[in-house]
C-alpha cells in the first residue's frame, strides 16, 4: 500500500473505503469524462459564437470578454 499512497496521496485515499472503491471511482471518472470535455467544448464555442457576433476582435481587444453583452 505504501506505492499507492505515494502514487495517490495518503489524504486522497482515505475518502474510500479500501483501494478498489478508488479504483471504481476512476473507472466511473473515465466513462463520463469524455462527456465533460465535449459540453465544455461546445460551450466556449457557444459564447465564442455570441461575442463574435457583437465584435470580432473581442478576445483581443478587452480585458473583459463580457463587456460586449452589454
């Protein structure tokens, strides 16, 4: 167990039960991960989208993207 503390943490393990719920947690991690990643793509597209339609330059040009909803 000392490999796995040190590849893991002390502090992170001892939310679980024993090693193999750690390992069910990863495994559930892995199936909805990819999931994630595409909602989160589709929503900078999304605001991308909506800020390009009020300025094209908006990401350059403020220090604030959502000045331009205003």
């Amino acid at each position: 167990m000392l490999g796995l503390e040190f590849i893991f943490s002390k502090q992170r393990l001892e939310h679980y039960k024993d090693i193999n719920e750690h390992f069910e947690n990863l495994k559930l991690i892995s199936k909805i991960m990819p999931k994630i990643a595409i909602l989160e793509i589709y929503l900078r597209n999304a605001l991308d989208y909506e800020l390009n339609s009020n300025c094209k330059e908006w990401i350059k040009i403020s220090d604030n993207p959502f000045y331009w909803l205003k």
